[in-house]
C-alpha cells in the first residue's frame, strides 16, 4: 500500500518542514534554524526506515540443525523506538518474542528485526503486536507464538492528558500459547523474571 502513495522529493519534504516552523511561529532563516529542515528529513529516513523493509524475509533463513530441540524460546526485552500514527509522537518500549519451534530455528537477532521492521513505520501498539506475532506465525510455522510490547507513549505525557510514568502493555498468543494456559505461563514467567524453576 505504501508504495502506491505519491512519495515526494526531498525538496518538497525539506519545504514542508519549513512551513511547520512557520506554523508554529518560528523564521526558518534564523541560523539555529537553517540546517533543520536537513535534519529532519534525516531523521524520518532513520525513524521510518522500516517502509523499506520486509519483516518476512528476515525469518526465511532457518536452521533445522537443532539435535530435536523442540522447548521454548524466548528473546526479551527487545528494546524498539516507534512513531504514534495518530500525532507522530514517540513509542518507546520493549517487546517479548518466544515461540515453540516445529523442527527449525531462527536466528535471534533476526527477531529483533523483524520487531524494528514494523516499530519503524508510524503505528499503533496493538497493531504492531499483532503483526509481529503473525509474521513470525505465517513464516516459521511454530507449534505457537507469544509476543508482548511495553511502551510509553509520549503522544500522552507531552501533551493531552499530560500523564508521565503510564506504560501499556499488548500481547498477541497464537497456536499453544493461546490454547495451552501452561504454555502461555511458561512464557509469562519467562519474559518476568527468567525460565521457570524445573
């Protein structure tokens, strides 16, 4: 869908950043100024980078070399920055991603990307939870899959309600977590305080 939208030169992305300072009652010429249409369009290159990604591809490399291991695994506190889409304020948080493989593994740190792929795009948490349990779902084919995202959102402790120290919490469970409440508090216990005593 993305790709189908009109994407403007970086001369129009640099004007239209100088038109918001005007907005907001500030001179773009002024010298503090004259460099930061630059920066921003820099910024949303690094912010939103993940429209040029594809959370799929990261997962299509597997290992099926796993002697059997067929428990648990749980890759915490994957720390991510995301944009609200509603007032393009920061998302900071952590996401919690473990699944039960069903005779191949992943990479880890192709998790964490597969959670910076969606972070990086304007989102909502319950939306990004959602897509990064489904993708992972959709391309490993695990017996079941658990992710929960803790984030604060500064689109409500910098403006609105103006509320700090507010965190929310989302979980998607698929496959076993869903249906099997020791699985899903198995991984619980997991992503709170490490694997449970045996």
């Amino acid at each position: 869908m993305a790709d189908e939208i009109h994407k403007p030169s970086r001369d129009e992305a640099e004007s239209a950043v100088r038109t918001l300072l005007r907005w907001a009652g500030e001179d773009p010429t002024r010298e503090g100024l004259l460099d930061t249409p630059r920066r921003v369009v820099d910024a949303y290159g690094d912010w939103f980078s993940g429209y040029g990604t594809c959370a799929k591809t990261y997962l299509e490399r597997t290992f099926e070399e796993v002697a059997g291991y067929d428990e648990m695994i749980v890759l915490r506190d994957i720390e991510f920055e995301s944009h609200c889409e509603h007032h393009m304020a920061p998302i900071i948080g952590r996401a919690h991603v473990g699944y039960l493989p069903n005779g191949k593994v992943v990479g880890i740190s192709k998790l964490a990307r597969v959670v910076d792929s969606f972070a990086r795009r304007f989102q909502v948490q319950e939306k990004m939870t959602a897509q990064v349990a489904e993708v992972i779902q959709r391309v490993l084919q695990p017996r079941g899959v658990g992710v929960v995202i803790e984030a604060s959102h500064e689109c409500m402790t910098t403006r609105g309600v103006h509320k700090r120290g507010v965190s929310m919490t989302t979980s998607t469970m698929l496959g076993a977590f869903r249906e099997d409440a020791r699985t899903r508090g198995e991984f619980l216990q997991f992503i709170r305080s490490g694997p449970p005593a045996r």
